[in-house]
C-alpha cells in the first residue's frame, strides 16, 4: 500500500499557495500546514505577553514553547495557539507588520521549522511556503513551485483588496509585490529558492480550478509510481 505523500507547495507571494494547499490538502484528505499561520501565531503571542520583537532570544524561547496546531471545523480550518482558537486574531493588520519582524528571527525559524517538520513526520500533509521544499522537507515526495508575473500577482492582491472595501492603486500594489519578491529572495536566513526537483507550474492567466487539477495531475503520477492504491480525487 502507498503511503501518505508530504507536499511541499512554494512559490512567491499572490501565487495562489495557500488556497490551493487548502483545496489539494481537502481534495485529498490531508492535513494543510500554513506555515505563515505559524509565524503569524508566535508574534501574536509574543505581543500579548509583552515581548520586544527585537529581542531575539525571548522570541526564540517563547517560540519552543508554542503548542500550534491546525483542526478541521465546520466554518473551515482553524489555528489553534495553546489550545485556543486564534484564527482571526493572528490577520489583523496589526499583528501582521509584528510577523513581519518576527519571522526574520533565526531563532524562530528554527523552532517552527522543527514544529513543521514534527507536524508532517508521518505524511498526508500538504505544507505551503517559501522554503518547504528547500528547508523544511527537502526530501518531500512532491514538490511544486508555483509562480505568476507580477503583474498577476499584484493584480490578484489589488483585487482582494478592492473585495475588502480598500481603495489602493494597481501599480502602487504591483510595486509593493516587487519589493516582497526582493525581500525574500534576498533574506538571510531561508530565502525563497526553487528547488531543483520542484515541479514548477506557471499560475499567469489560469483560474484556481485549473491550477488544482494541475497539481492533482502531479500528486497520481507519483502515487502511481508507487506500489499500492493511487491517492483519489
């Protein structure tokens, strides 16, 4: 019998990485791990406890001591941070200029590389990010990059933030998208690298539906090449 693959999903910002790890992870039954939700859930924490997020071995401390942890409930995945549900708390605006500063923390990254990998030890996980495919489980069965221009992927942000009631401008956002690209790429520690057995998909002018059946396409032609049942749709 096959068993249980680890999905690495990378790829920069407004590529679609996190919806589509959500619909590969309930298409397939698997456990979604949003690793941004994981970073997001530390600087929350570290905020109400009153740290100072340049303070980088409290950071580091607090950030081993976390239990995080995602559930299935009937309005959708949930993050919980010690046991409480902390979905909305960790999308504010606020708590995300904190992530921002946080998430450069080696020390953080280290912990919460280790949670990830704790969390995905026994498969059937989908895992999106900029480094799960490089750092965090660089032997994962499957691993996709996906990527779009810039000008989508400021495109697709404008849009949603439209859909929010913001009035922003298209180039000023497209710029903005740019700069997360140089960010990340140009980072210390974990920067954002395809790696080289990565399947990459190119998400420019394609919908969410199509992009999924991509990625499904990629999931049964490795399956198949395993002994054992394929993994259904």
């Amino acid at each position: 019998m096959s068993h249980a693959l680890t999905i690495a999903i990378d790829g920069p910002s407004g590529a679609g990485k996190s919806t589509l790890s959500k619909l590969v992870a309930a298409r397939l039954g698997y456990t979604n791990i949003d690793t941004g939700a994981m970073y997001r859930a530390v600087a929350l924490a570290a905020h109400r406890q009153g740290l100072d997020l340049t303070d980088a071995a409290a950071l580091t401390e607090l950030a081993k001591c976390l239990d995080i942890r995602f559930v299935q409930a009937p309005q959708g995945e949930r993050v919980l941070l010690d046991g409480v549900d902390v979905s909305e708390a960790i999308r504010t605006p606020e708590n995300s200029l904190r992530t921002a500063q946080v998430a450069a923390c080696a020390g953080v990254r280290e912990a919460m590389v280790s949670l990830q990998r704790k969390l995905g030890a026994r498969g059937g996980v989908v895992l999106e990010g900029r480094d799960i495919g490089t750092v965090v489980f660089p032997h994962a069965e499957l691993k996709i990059f996906l990527i779009a221009t810039a000008e989508e992927r400021g495109r697709r942000r404008w849009e949603e933030l439209r859909a929010k009631g913001l009035e922003v401008e298209l180039q000023q956002t497209i710029a903005e998208v740019e700069a997360r690209d140089r960010a990340d790429q140009q980072r210390e520690h974990a920067p954002l690298v395809q790696a080289a057995d990565a399947v990459v998909l190119d998400t420019t002018g394609l919908d969410i539906d199509a992009v999924l059946m991509l990625i499904l396409d990629q999931v049964e032609a490795v399956t198949s090449r395993q002994p054992g049942k394929s993994e259904s749709r």
